[in-house]
C-alpha cells in the first residue's frame, strides 16, 4: 500500500501539491495585478477560491516533504477521510471557479466594450491556470480516495 | 456486494437516474424555448452537454429498470469501467455547464440591457436545474466507483 505515487507522504504527491500551488499563485496574480477584478462575482469567486487552494495545497506540500525527507507518514484513516473531502470539495470549487472565469471573459470580450483586448486575455491566462490547477487537484483526490478506500477495505476485513 | 445502494442495479439508481433525466430535461426546457440562447457560447455549451445527459440517464435508467424488475445485473468490470467513467466525465461537464450559465445571466443582469429580467430569470432556473442534476449525477458516479473499486478489491485478491 505504501508505494501508491500520489497518495500523501510520497514524491509524486509532492510534485502535485506543488504544482497546484504555483499555478493558483500564477492565477492569482494575472486575476488580482492591476486588474479590477472585484467588479464581477466570477473573478471574486476566483480570487476566494484560489485563496483557500494556495494555503490547503502548500500545507500538505509541507506534510509530503516531511513525510518524503524525514519520516514516513502514519495514514491514520480520519486524517485521510478529512485530506480526501478537503481535496474533492477544493477540486469541485476550482473547476466552478475556471468555468466561470472563462465564460464571464469571453463575454466580455464579445462585448468589447467592457475591457481592453490586454485585460481581457489576462483573465482569460487566469482561467487556464485555474484549470490547470484543477486537473493537478483531481489528480490528488483521485490518488488518496483510492488509498483512503484500501484502508478502508483492508480495515474491515482486518 | 449486492447491497450497495445507489449502484448500477438498485432501484436507489434509478431513481438518481430518472431525477438527473428530469432536471436536465427542465435546464434544456427553461434554456430553448422561446429564447435566443445561441447567442452566447456558455448557453449553447450547456445546451449541448444537457443533450448527452439526457439519453445516457435514460438508458442507464432502463439498464436499471430491467435489473431491478426481471434479472438481476451481471456486473462486469469493462462494463462497469465504462459507466463509472461516463458518469464521471459527464458530471464534470454538468458542473462547468452549471456556473458557466450562473456566472453569464449574473453578467447579464447587472448589465441589463442585454435581456430581460423574465428571460434573465429563465436562465438562472436553467444554471439551477442544471445543478441539481449534477449533484445527482455526482452522487451516482460516486455510488458505482465505490462498487468499481470493490469489485477490483475483490478480483486482485482472489
């Protein structure tokens, strides 16, 4: 059960997390960097979003490190459960978040009068790095679901 | 193994199944009657992931009816594969359909001039019925890759 890559506590997890973490930081930045994002609900629900994903993603980075470098990780099942329903629920609220991003700018670019052709593709490079972010997530929970679901096998047969 | 409710078979699933049918059918009906939905890419995006929606409900829903009333399933892993990826796929479609339509008519109501607050409120109904139909869908997906994973728990064991 311990060599599973990309369940907690192993290096390609690690690699994951990181990944998430650089591309919301990445989306962050194009959304919030001299842009008004805060006069449209879907940039604000971006910027909420990817303000919960950077802090939930680099924390578990942390954990992999620790758990890569110095000590292997003991996979107790209610953290697991509460690493799994953190990541679907971020994994959900990202994908709404990109959708809403892409759909909302490329209305306002059909409607050109509401942003410059500059502006306009900054928000469009920030929906792509939500989904990029998002498809990194889903990787995660994906991985520690199927761990989470061995444990559990493996429990109730114990 | 049999007992699992809500996966492929039960009368649980079919009736996620026939609520996701009827709640994509009300999003397909609140988004193209007598409404120019072509207009607006979100609009026909989920007008045509509804239109997979639907027809993969309802066979689902007659693969359950005829389980539930003459002949238990023989439940394959191909098969089973096949179903849980559907639904997976067509779930997260659902949802980006979902906040796509949400966050356009929100754009479109603070903006108003470009419609009507009888047809702007269409589309929301539409944005909701689309997510309900989701997180009956997401329920389903869920139901049968627990009994997926079950069923290769199983098979790699004995």
């Amino acid at each position: 059960m311990d060599e599973l890559p990309g369940a907690l506590g192993t290096s390609a997890s690690l690699a994951l997390r990181l990944g998430q973490a650089i591309f919301s930081i990445a989306s962050l930045l194009f959304m919030c960097l001299d842009v008004e994002f805060y006069s449209y609900t879907a940039f604000c629900f971006l910027v909420t979003i990817m303000g919960l994903v950077i802090p939930w993603s680099l924390t578990l980075a942390l954990v992999d490190v620790y758990s890569v470098f110095f000590k292997p990780p003991s996979r107790q099942l209610g953290v697991m459960s509460v690493i799994v329903i953190g990541d679907w629920v971020l994994s959900f609220l990202s994908l709404a978040a990109a959708c809403s991003t892409a759909s909302v700018s490329e209305i306002l670019i059909t409607s050109s009068s509401f942003c410059s052709a500059e502006l306009c593709s900054r928000y469009q490079l920030s929906a792509a790095m939500t989904f990029l972010a998002w498809f990194l997530s889903l990787a995660s929970s994906l991985f520690n679901l199927w761990l989470l679901l061995l444990c559990e096998v493996y429990m109730s047969w114990l």
